[in-house]
C-alpha cells in the first residue's frame, strides 16, 4: 500500500487558493531549548500558521535563551528532567506534558506531536481524553529516524498501539512514509509534507559580498566550503575533513566552514589538526546568523549517512548555494544529481573531494545548479505554503471529528 500524498499534491498554491476555517493548534515538540533542524523549524512553521489565520500554542521545553513565545504565539513551558535517570527522566516528562495539555485545552482544537516516541504518547493520550484530533509527524529517517528509535525502545509495543489512535500521520518523504506503513499504521491515514524554507530569510545575496565575507572574517580569495548542522556521527563530517586534505592539492584556497556544534567538535578538531588543516577549517559552533554564512559561501556539502528531509540543505538551495549530498534516501529526494545539485556515494572520499572540486572550478556549473535549486524552492518548498497544506490538513481532521459517527456512516455507507 503507497503512501496517501492528495495532500501535498494538490493543484495551484494553498496560499492563494486561500483557508476560510479557523484553526487552534497546538504544535507539541520535545524540546526548543537545542539547537537543530526540528527546534528551529517549528517556531518558524507555526509563525506561518499564524499570519494565515490560525491561533498556535507551542508546547516543549523551553529555558531563558530558547523560544518565549511573543505577539503572534503563545508557550506551554515545559520543565527538563535532563538531572533524572533516562527513564525516570522520560516518564515525569509524560506525566508533566498530559498534565500540561489537559490544563490548556481550552486554548486548542488540534495537537500537532513532532515525534514518535518523544512527544506522542503524550499527546495521544491527552487527545484520546479530551477527544482531540492527533497529528503525528516523523522528522528523520534511517538509523536515528523516529520509527528506528521507537523500534529500539522496550516500550514499542506500547507506543505501537499507541499509535494506532492518531488521526493522520505526517511523513517528510516517502522513505520515511515506507517506514511508517513498516509499523503496520493505516497507509489511508499517511501524508506526505515536506520540510519548508522561509524564503525572505533565506535568499541569494543581492548586495557586497566581500563586505559580507569581512564581517564573518573571510578572505575574499577563499573558495568556501560549507556545512551547517549537528556535529553528529551521521553526519560523517569527518569524511568532508578529510575529503578537503584531497581538494586543496588542486585548489589550495579551499577553506571549510562548519557551522553547528555536537558530541564529535573535540574528535572532529583533533582529525583537523592531524592532517595539518588548522588554518583551513573553521568551527564557528552555534550560529544565529546561518543565512549570512550560506550567502557568503561558495558551495554547500551534505554526506550525512541518513537523512530525513534536511532543513539546513533546503536553505542552502534557498541561498543559491550549488549543493553536493550523499545518495542516502532523504537527500536523493530533494536533490537530483546534474540538475539543481550533485550526489556522490555514501562514505567515497575520492568521489566527494574529486565533485568538491568540480563545483570551486566550474563557476558554469555551479551557477547552473544553484538556479535550478533556488526555482526548485521557490516553487515546491516555500513556508507559506507547506503552513497552508497543514492548516488544509488541520481543517480536514477537526471537521472530520466534528461529524457524528451516525452521519459519517450515511455519507458512505
């Protein structure tokens, strides 16, 4: 049984076809007190939701220096355990999230859980005692992706059933829509959204350059390199450490910028120091200012292991970046190699150095790419436009619980 996408696949722009209904969501997440894809993305996503009409409450842990919520969105707080045992840990953010979600039920018509196994027990549980709708959403795939983890988890049978209650489920690609109907869930009940950009954020830079590049601390005469995102083993930014030993035989002004930061920053900068790239690899650690480094960068490298729908390579292609990805599932869905970017085989240094050298060199190329990138997210992956597909999601399901059973059964009967 495929994937359900009539969602996702509608004809025209949702943002100008327009929604006429009132929307209350509560979008669920773990955490927004880390830095990643998920825990930037949400804030940004519900902001959409909320210059089109809908009245969003973001639910999660939140500290001083996360999101507080402002004009437009409004903060269920939730308290970190982190000090806990894993487990203790994990079951007094249960108990504290449902008591949470039952208290501000007046504020919500929907819960939106970003997780399998993080947040939507939680939700599911407060949903099914309220008698509100569920939506939930997988963000990644393979070895680290949600349905991985929760197959992990000696509660899955639990969380399995669990499951089965939710109203629709929310897969970023269609790998990660197979993993789903993997579990045995109602391939009816699966859609399909991508991740989105914010387009006014992420943008070619129109103005000085090498300006742009002093204020970062850049040589204008560097052919930059970079990558934004967690300094993760999945990620194998190892391999693009040593694929820039290769790269810098023929092109010695190739600089590499890392942009993130994680559990392998003390290994990753010791590899560097190793192969004597001290002076050629930056680590600018956790970034409020990601835009500007894509804009004053030449090219953008993703050779993660797995991927679910990467949010830092959408807004590379956003920027005009000419990008080059590993061939995992998540990259090859957004990327099509020669077209609007380049792909090479998980894990082959030679391949990735020799690509790496192709789009420094061949400024044709690369230019051709990166408009073919920028167009592809223009037309396919803009914010205002996967909020409206969520909020055409969000009606269907409320209206969908607000039909009796007795009636539902007439219309298709």
């Amino acid at each position: 049984m495929g994937v359900e996408r009539r969602l996702v696949e509608l004809e025209g722009d949702p943002v100008q076809r327009g929604t006429n209904a009132h929307v209350r969501v509560c979008m669920f997440i773990w955490r927004l007190d880390q830095v990643g894809g998920a825990e930037k993305y949400v804030p940004r996503l519900a902001r959409a939701m909320a210059r089109l009409g809908a009245e969003v409450v973001i639910c999660g842990v939140s500290g001083k220096r996360a999101f507080q919520g402002d004009d437009d969105l409004s903060l269920i707080r939730l308290p970190a355990f982190d000090w806990l045992p894993r487990y203790v840990g994990g079951a007094a953010f249960l108990f504290v999230a449902l008591l949470s979600l039952i208290r501000a039920r007046r504020r919500y018509d929907l819960i939106h859980a970003h997780g399998l196994s993080s947040v939507a027990p939680a939700a599911i549980i407060a949903g099914t005692f309220l008698g509100k709708p569920v939506i939930a959403q997988a963000h990644g795939a393979g070895m680290t992706g949600d349905v991985s983890v929760l197959g992990r988890s000696w509660l899955r049978s639990f969380r399995r059933r669990l499951l089965m209650r939710v109203d629709r489920y929310v897969a970023l690609t269609d790998q990660i829509g197979s993993e789903l109907l993997g579990l045995g869930l109602d391939g009816r009940r699966v859609v399909t959204i991508p991740n989105a950009v914010d387009t006014s954020v992420f943008y070619p830079w129109v103005g000085d350059r090498r300006a742009l590049r002093r204020k970062l601390g850049i040589s204008e005469e560097d052919k930059v390199v970079i990558f934004v995102g967690r300094l993760v083993p999945g990620k194998r930014v190892d391999l693009l450490i040593r694929g820039l030993r290769q790269v810098r035989e023929r092109v010695p002004e190739a600089r590499l910028v890392l942009v993130g930061d994680g559990p392998l920053r003390s290994e990753l900068e010791q590899i560097v120091v190793r192969l004597g790239l001290d002076s050629s690899v930056i680590f600018t650690g956790n970034r409020p200012d990601v835009a500007a480094y894509m804009q004053a960068s030449d090219m953008f490298v993703l050779p993660s292991e797995w991927e679910g729908l990467s949010i830092a390579l959408l807004e590379a292609m956003a920027c005009g970046l000419p990008v080059l990805v590993s061939d995992c599932d998540g990259n090859r869905e957004l990327v099509t190699d020669g077209l609007d970017g380049m792909v090479f085989p998980r894990g082959n240094e030679k391949v990735l150095a020799q690509k790496i050298e192709t789009l420094l060199l061949d400024t044709v190329c690369a230019q051709r790419l990166a408009q073919a990138a920028v167009e592809k997210v223009q037309s396919q992956f803009r914010l205002e436009s996967v909020a409206a597909r969520f909020l055409e999601l969000y009606e269907t399901v409320v209206g969908t619980r607000a039909v009796p059973q007795g009636v539902r059964a007439r219309r298709h009967g």
